[in-house]
C-alpha cells in the first residue's frame, strides 16, 4: 500500500481522540424503568466533569474508530501498490532524414521503429508509459513525459524524420533524464551508436534499425549569376553510395515551368556539375528523380543578387594609391562611385577627423589628424605587433616580415587599436564617429615607405575592409542556406509591420529591427521575408547533408540492456483504485451503522396526558 | 452513547401457588345490579328458577300452574304467578397488562404472578366464567382452572393493551384491570373506555415501591424497558420530587377516575405479602371474603 497525500495520515490522531471521548464520557449506572416519562426529559445530565474508568470497547467505539480511520486513509490517498506503478518507457527517436529512407523492402527504419515501439509497449503490462523523445540540436518533446499509448499513438504516427545529420548526445541526456530511475530508456536509430559517431551509450537500449539502401543525392548546391553573360549557373555536387554509376533524371523548375530536363549518370561516390540556367530567373527548383531518400533529391535556390560595394580611392597619388587600386582588381563585388556618394572611402588619414557622409566607411592611411596625436616623432616597427585577431579587418593577416613606417604617436582614447606595438597604436577603429551608419578605420602607416603593401597581408587588408563593409549593405548575407544555419539578413530601414519569414509549412515573426537572424527552418524550401505583406527578400533553405545521403553503412542490431527498474508511479485519480472505494463503503457502512446505533429511539405512544407527565 | 438493551424477561413469573391458595380464601366482589350469564349461582337480569321474589303478573295460559300465587287469587279472584329472579354464572374478564414494564424486576415479575394468580382464584371462587385478556387482537382465552394463569403471564410485548385499540370485553361482563398504568394516558378516557358495557369494574395497579416512592440515587442512566428512549439523568431531590409528583397525579387520576364509574381501585406494591394484598383487594372492593 502507498500514500500519495502522507500528511492525510494526520487525521489518525481523530481515533485517539475518539477513545478520549468514550473514555472520559459520563457513565451512569444503567437502571431499568417503567415508565420514563415520568422522569421527565429536560431534566438532562448536568454539566461536569466525567471520571475515568475502564474503557468500554462498545460497538459505537469500533464504529466510531473504523470509520475514522477508513477517513484517514482515504484523505492519505491510500493506494494498492500495485495497480499504481507502471512501466515507463522512454523512446528516443533519431530525427535525421536516413531514418526515412525506404529500402529494397518498401519500409524505412522510421517505420520499424515505429513497429518496434509498439511491440515494446505489449510487451510490458497493460498501462505501461511512453515518453517520445525526438533528437536534434533542440531535443523535443513528442509525447509525455509518461503518457499513456493512446496520447503517444498519434504523436508516434505523425513523426517524420527529416533532420540534417546530428548529435544524439543532447536528446540521449534528456532521455535520460526523464527516465531518471522509473523508467527505461530506448534509442531507434538507423545505425549502432559507434558508427553513428556517438559516445558509448550506457542504461539503455540502443535499437538499430537501419537497411543499406543505394541512394543518389545532392550534397552541395550553389546558384551563381552573370548578368554580363546573361545567364546563370547552378553548381551541384552528387553524392552516390551506390558501387555503381546510377542513371538520375536531372529537372530545373522555375515556378510550375519546367526550364532543364535531361538524363545525366552520377558515378560513385562524389561528383560535381554545372548546369547553365538562363539568366534572371526567380529561384529555381533542382530535383533528381526519387530514390530511397527523397529529402536529398532537390534543392531550391534563390537568385542571388550580389551586394556591391562602392569605392572611393580619395588617396593622394603615389605608392599607396595605386596600391589599393591594385589590390582593389582582385576583389569581386566592388565597383568605383563618384566621390563622396560610396560606401567605403579610402582617405587620408589626417582627414579623419572630419564629419563623414551619412553611411560612409572611412579608411584612412598616413599620419592622423593633430588633434588624434600625441606628443612625439613618428616611428617605423618591425614588431612584434600585436594584433586583436578576432577583428574582422584581421582575419588571415599575419604582418610578418612587414615593417610598419611611420607611425605617429597616438592621443589615448581616440581610437580602438586593433594592430599595437608596444603602447604604440598603429591600426584602430576611430572612436570619435559620429554620424550614423559611418566608421572611421585608421591605418598609421606611411604607405609611401612601408613594406606592408608589397606583403601578402595588403590585398588581404583589403579584402577585409571590402567585405566589412560589404556585411552592413542590405540584405542577406547569403542566399541559399542549409537547414539549421543561422541566416542574418540586413534591413535598409526600419520594418513597417511585422516581421515574419515564411517557408513551406513554418512561418515565424521575427523580431523587429534592422539585422534579423534566425535559424533556417527545416524542411526548408524557398524562404520568403516579409514585413507586414510586403515581399523583403527570398533565399533558399536545402537540406543538403552528405552524411545522411550516405545510406550503405546502415545496419540492423540492438545494444545495450535495460537495468531493473522500479516503474513509474501512477498518479491516478482516486476512483481509478479499488482501495478507495473499500475504504469508502467501510467508512460510510460504518458511520451509518453508528447512526442507527445512537439514533433516539422515537416515541410510538401519543402525547401524555397534561394531568400525568409534564 | 450505546444504548444498553433493558433487560426484560419472557419466563412466566414464578408463583408460589401454596401461598397464593393460603390467601385466596375470597372470591369476587359482585355488582349489586343484576347480572348476565350462563345459569349459575348469581342472580341474573331476568325471571329465572331461582328462589329470590321478583314480581307478579297476569297468569296466562301455559304458565307452571306451580308458580300461581294461590294466596291472591283467594283475597282477589285474580289468577297471579309469581315471578322469580333467574340465577347466572357471571362473565369475568380478568385484563392483564403483559408488557415488558410488568416484569421490570424481579420482584415486580414475581408480584404480578402472585396477584394474577390470587385474582384467578377469585374469580374460581366466583363460579363465573372467567376468560383471560392479554392483547386486542386476540380473543379471550377461558380460565378454567387458577393454575392456567400462568399461560398468560409471558410479558414480551412492548406496549400495554389498554394502550391500543378496544379489548375483546364481553357485554355486561364483570371486568378486572391489572396493570402498573405507567404509561402516557388520560385516566378518565382510559377508565371510561375500559368500563364501557360492562357490569362491573375493578382497577388494579401494581407498582415497585421505588417506582411510587423513588429514592435519591445520583446519576443514573435510565433505559425504558419498553423501548421508549434513555436518559442519563441524576436522580437528586428535585427529581424525587418532581417524579413523585407526577407519580402522585396519576395514581390520583386513576382512582378519581374509577371512582366515576363505581369501580373500586386498589395499588397494590409489588413485594406486599400475597395475604396482604388480598386484605388491600378486599379493602378496596374489589375481592370478598368467599
């Protein structure tokens, strides 16, 4: 027997207060009579104290007393041990898209280990609990925790597995934790943990449920335009696990119209291809015809439409000018602008200190502005230099061999060093910008006598300068994503409405502001951002994931042994135990039979006489 | 709490017959009006063969030529019978109370055995015929012989018969009531009815001495015998009082009652000498010495 409320047993302190009662209870000696009514009844037991005596175990105190503590349990929740524990277990599922590939046989491992989970649960004994736990970087939650298998059931039936490959790790250690020591826990995989690349799982069952499938898929996907050559190019990559060559039918969809059809071989293992598209398509469609795994088999991509940033070279003549200008040729995605209206400026540095144009990046190169300097010549450095690598201007430089000319002494505090040498400040992010949009980068540097611009860290300088700047221009970042990466999107102004994204079956408001980042939904698709109504941008989500497309090394097995567990405990309602409604019947048979017991016995003559009894 | 069950007890009384038959040296005190019955040795309503004078009448052809008063006819020239009272054996209803109150202890169990058994013999003693009322549902059962009182004394019933409905009396019967009346009643209702149709009527009421004298005793818890509740209750001087009081008005009202309709009343204490209670029956009318 259980409780489920043990402060109930409390009310078991009412029998010894019962037994109190019958005990100190006046007691007369018992006197046979005639005629009662001559005594009249108002004349009633007077107040005072009663004396102890020897308890009589009467049958009102037996009643008295059952009924108590037939109460007391009934309030302590009493319960038939068994009836209220129950097996509890607890179903991993791997989310990733291979559990849906279809085999030879027609049935996918999803499928078995949906079959699997049910034969478990009738296995176990009637009532048994099932949590349904999906994998994922975001283990979620598909039934429970210890829901019955009628609540399961259609959570179970409508798991379709379609992640990107992932970690069991994080839904392994939820499980887990919703198991604690009542419940056991259960993975469906479509691999042994080992291959799958998982830690040794241990307190558990790992059910593997896999079935090599030869499988074609597109594993990378990429949609280039040239405007100047009027068209476009997507570029895949194929990934057949097959041993042979397998014949695909290749198909480019933009909307419902079909723009390339053709017939094309994928060798084993990994290939790639070129398919011209024309120019100024919307996003197309990529699909190869169906195989054992769908999700694999298309991709959508989006136009992209590059960002381009404009330049101004406002420096003076001489080596350093033409040194940008060099460096300039091999970076894509930039064009000349007229001055005073691009997005990035190269300037003198002495120049800095003036108000810059609303959105204009200032690099500035030489001698600072007076008003920046401190006290003191300029110098040349050899390094060491210091330089603050997690700056995006940094990324890829090293600065060896350069000698850094003609750095001029720095007031503190009217720039962020990025690149130091000693307490000398010889590249930083200007403090003192005060217009929106704009930032002032400044190099102190004499181009005109380092070394730095003949260095492979100069075009690699630039580049950075370039595509900071590149990163604050409107729009996506990207334009075709895989699911699960995180999209960044810039706004050229503040939403008017809500911002949400839509793709396929998810759609999600966003919040609002001018950099808007969110994960790339699954199962993605062709993902359009909107404000309010109004169309923003559209970028491709894909799945694209080499290691779920690769279907030989799936296999069959189980590992692993559940322990002993002690079940979980039923929280059941109180009619649902047979104990409560024992206890009930007794209580109530008791109470009844005390009441009839001490009922008064009622007067069958008629009214007495006024003369007689008063 | 628990209601203890009154303890009450089905056996007949114990009658000592040798001391009953010692004091039974009565019989049944008659009515002076004229009587109805079987032809018996008591005058009746009627003319009869008996030797008491009742009156003359014209004789008519047919009449025993035996009873013309000769005497009559020789002053007057008329032929005269001479008409005699008829001679009856009296119908005697002997009403007993057979309720549990009637046994309530032992020695009121054993008084109301010995003065049922003294009244059957008087009413022997009587040459009448002599029938015995228990209940209202039942018929009277005949007393043919003293000792067969004793068929009748098993008090197991929860309510006195003169409680209920009206008893089996026949009409014009001589009737004697025994009870301790310790019941709710109005006595001139219950007399009245008791006496309706009757010849006679006799009241007895059998009672402990402590259930017309209480005594303090403390608290007590008093059960009815007969069902009719408890009370824990503490029986000091006020509640004597008041008891006797009420007590008093009872018996009062029994006797003023009976007096109405020319019964004789007699209280009779249970654990008086059977001789002594024939003296009190006698004193009160309602026996005669035999």
């Amino acid at each position: 027997m259980i409780f489920t409320t043990p402060l109930g047993l409390l009310a078991l302190f009412a029998i010894p207060g019962i037994v109190a009662i019958h005990l100190f209870r006046r007691r007369f000696p018992v006197r046979s009579v005639a005629g009662l009514f001559l005594w009249g009844a108002v004349r009633q037991t007077p107040e005072g104290g009663g004396r102890i005596t020897k308890l009589p175990i009467t049958r009102s105190l037996i009643l008295e007393c059952l009924a108590a503590l037939a109460l007391a349990l009934i309030l302590a929740g009493a319960r038939i041990a068994p009836a209220g524990v129950s097996q509890h277990l607890v179903v991993l599922l791997d989310d990733s898209a291979s559990m849906a590939a279809v085999g030879a046989g027609g049935e996918s491992a999803r499928d078995r280990a949906v079959q699997r989970v049910l034969s478990e649960l009738d296995r176990l004994r009637a009532g048994a609990r099932l949590t349904l736990i999906r994998s994922g970087d975001r283990p979620a939650i598909l039934a429970g925790p210890a829901s019955y298998l009628v609540e399961a059931k259609p959570a179970l039936d409508a798991w379709r597995p379609d992640a990107p490959h992932h970690s069991m790790a994080l839904g392994l250690r939820l499980a887990l934790e919703l198991a604690g020591r009542t419940g056991t826990v259960m993975v469906m995989s479509d691999m042994p943990s080992a291959a799958r690349g998982e830690p040794h799982f241990e307190g558990g069952v790992w059910v593997a449920l896999g079935d090599p499938v030869e499988n074609v898929g597109i594993t990378a996907a990429q949609r280039t335009s040239a405007p100047e050559d009027n068209r476009g190019l997507v570029s895949l990559t194929l990934a057949n696990n097959a041993p042979a060559a397998a014949t695909r039918r290749l198909s480019v969809h933009a909307g419902e119209k079909e723009v390339i059809a053709r017939e094309l071989t994928v060798p084993p293992g990994a290939s790639s291809m070129t398919v011209p598209i024309p120019a100024g398509l919307p996003a197309v469609r990529v699909a190869l015809s169906d195989d054992g795994l769908r999700r694999d088999n298309d991709v959508m991509l989006a136009d992209p439409r590059a960002r381009i940033v404009a330049i101004d070279n406002q420096l003076p003549d001489g080596r350093g000018r033409d040194a940008v200008v060099r460096a300039l040729e091999s970076v894509s995605g930039v064009t000349r602008s007229a001055p005073g209206t691009g997005h990035l400026a190269f300037v003198d540095a002495a120049t800095l200190d003036q108000a810059p144009a609303p959105e204009l990046w200032r690099a500035g190169f030489g001698r600072p502005p007076a008003s920046w300097q401190a006290p003191g010549e300029p110098k040349d450095f050899i390094g060491p230099f210091i330089l603050e690598k997690r700056h995006a201007l940094l990324i890829g430089m090293t600065l060896g061999g350069v000698v850094w000319a003609g750095a001029t002494p720095m007031a503190a505090g009217v720039a962020r060093p990025v690149v130091s040498t000693g307490d000398q400040l010889l590249a930083g992010v200007a403090t003192s910008a005060t217009v929106s949009g704009s930032t002032s980068i400044l190099v102190n540097i004499d181009l005109d006598r380092t070394n730095l611009i003949r260095s492979p860290d100069w075009p690699i300088l630039i580049s950075n300068l370039i595509e900071m700047r590149r990163q604050q221009l409107p729009g996506p970042e990207r334009w075709n994503y895989r699911s699960g990466e995180w999209v960044r999107v810039r706004l050229d102004r503040d939403p008017k409405a809500q911002l949400r994204f839509r793709c396929g079956p998810v759609e999600r408001a966003l919040p609002a502001g001018r950099l808007i980042e969110f994960v790339a939904p699954s199962p993605g698709g062709l993902l359009q951002i909107l404000d309010g109504d109004e169309l923003l941008f559209e970028i491709g989500v894909n799945f694209l994931d080499e290691t779920e497309t690769a279907l030989r090394d799936r296999s069959m097995g189980d590992s692993g042994e559940a322990g002993d567990v002690a079940g979980v405990r039923a929280e059941t309602s109180a009619t649902s135990d047979p104990l409560f409604w024992i206890l009930l019947a007794l209580a109530a048979a008791a109470m009844i039979a005390n009441w009839l017991l001490l009922v008064p016995v009622r007067a069958t003559r008629g009214p007495a006489a006024p003369g007689v009894a008063s | 709490m628990a209601r203890q069950a009154a303890s009450s007890s089905p056996v007949p009384p114990l009658i000592d017959w040798p001391a009953v038959h010692a004091a039974a040296s009565v019989r049944l005190a008659m009515p002076r009006t004229p009587l109805r019955g079987r032809a018996g040795e008591r005058l009746g309503a009627g003319t009869g063969a008996s030797l008491e004078f009742q009156d003359y009448r014209t004789y008519a052809p047919g009449d025993d030529l035996r009873h013309v008063d000769w005497a009559a006819y020789a002053r007057s020239e008329l032929l005269t019978v001479r008409l005699y009272r008829e001679e009856v054996a009296p119908r005697v209803d002997l009403a007993l109370d057979v309720s549990r109150s009637m046994v309530v202890s032992e020695v009121k169990q054993r008084a109301f055995g010995e003065l049922s058994a003294l009244l059957a013999c008087a009413c022997a003693a009587t040459v009448s015929d002599s029938r015995v009322i228990t209940s209202p549902a039942a018929a009277p059962e005949p007393l043919t012989a003293p000792e067969h009182i004793e068929r009748f004394l098993t008090c197991d019933v929860n309510q006195c018969a003169f409680e209920g409905g009206a008893l089996p009396f026949r009409r014009r019967s001589v009737r004697i009531i025994v009870s301790d009346f310790l019941f709710p009643h109005d006595a001139d209702t219950l007399i009245s009815r008791l006496a309706r149709e009757s010849a006679w009527l006799a009241v007895v009421q059998l009672t402990l001495n402590e259930e017309a004298e209480p005594v303090v005793e403390g608290g007590r818890r008093l059960i009815d015998v007969e069902g009719n509740g408890e009370v824990d209750l503490v029986i000091d001087e006020a509640a004597v009082r008041d008891y006797r009081a009420r007590f008093m008005r009872l018996r009062t009202g029994l006797s003023r009652a009976a007096r109405r309709v020319g019964a004789p009343f007699a209280h009779v204490v249970a654990g008086t000498p059977i001789r002594e209670v024939a003296g009190a029956l006698a004193a009160a009318g309602v026996v005669e010495a035999a």
